[in-house]
C-alpha cells in the first residue's frame, strides 16, 4: 500500500473527468501486468509540495538544473523543467526525446546529457 505522501492519483472535478479517468485507468491496466495503484479521488484542497520537491528527478542532476537558469521557486511552472524531468525520470524514449529537443530550446550540451541518462531509470510496464 502507498503512503498518501506518495501516491499517484487524478482528481476529478465532475462525472464526467471520474467517467473518463476511471475509463483510462481500465484500458491501460489491460496494457500492462502489474496492478495500477492510482486512485482517482474528487477534488478537494490541494497543497504543492516544498519547492525541493518539484522536478526531483531534475533536481538530481545538479548540473544540468543549473545550466537550465531555473531556480527551485520557478520550477513548479516550467514546462521544459517538467517535460526533461519526464525523460530523467523514465518516461519517454530516445525517438521522443529527439523529436522534441529543439522545440525546448535547450543547448546541444543539455540534450547531450539527457541523452546519455536516457534509460537509466526506465519505468518498465
């Protein structure tokens, strides 16, 4: 079982985003083996976590975080923090990556870096 301090989860404001999570959640369990554990809750209050939170895959290469000219108050908003720390994290493949790089506006050193931890912490379905 997942401590609430971690789980997964969508929050639905209405019928029809809980119709639509749920829907979701069923085919791609059909996709994969083991079982999904995100909870698909109603909306209540929200509370962001502390900035050292935000992007935590990113903000596991210090480097790079850096060389991105970002601070940790500013990261819960970039989209180019969050979409490299999707990649850092697993989520995406080299074909992806590559098909994006450019349109985020990052150097050739940084894509270089991604590339090279691509993979490393891959999440396997």
């Amino acid at each position: 079982m997942h401590k609430k301090q971690y789980m997964t989860a969508i929050f639905y404001h209405d019928d029809d985003q809980k119709r639509l999570a749920e829907l979701t959640k069923e085919q791609m369990q059909r996709v994969v083996t083991r079982s999904i554990m995100t909870s698909i809750l109603p909306v209540t209050t929200f509370y962001l976590a502390e900035c050292y939170h935000q992007k935590y895959m990113l903000q596991n290469h210090p480097k790079l975080f850096q060389s991105l000219g970002i601070t940790t108050s500013e990261v819960i908003d970039s989209y180019v923090a969050t979409r490299l720390n999707g990649y850092l994290g697993g989520y995406g493949d080299k074909s992806e990556f590559e098909s994006e790089w450019q349109k985020l506006k990052i150097s050739e050193e940084q894509a270089d870096y991604i590339r090279s931890h691509l993979g490393e912490t891959l999440k396997r379905c």
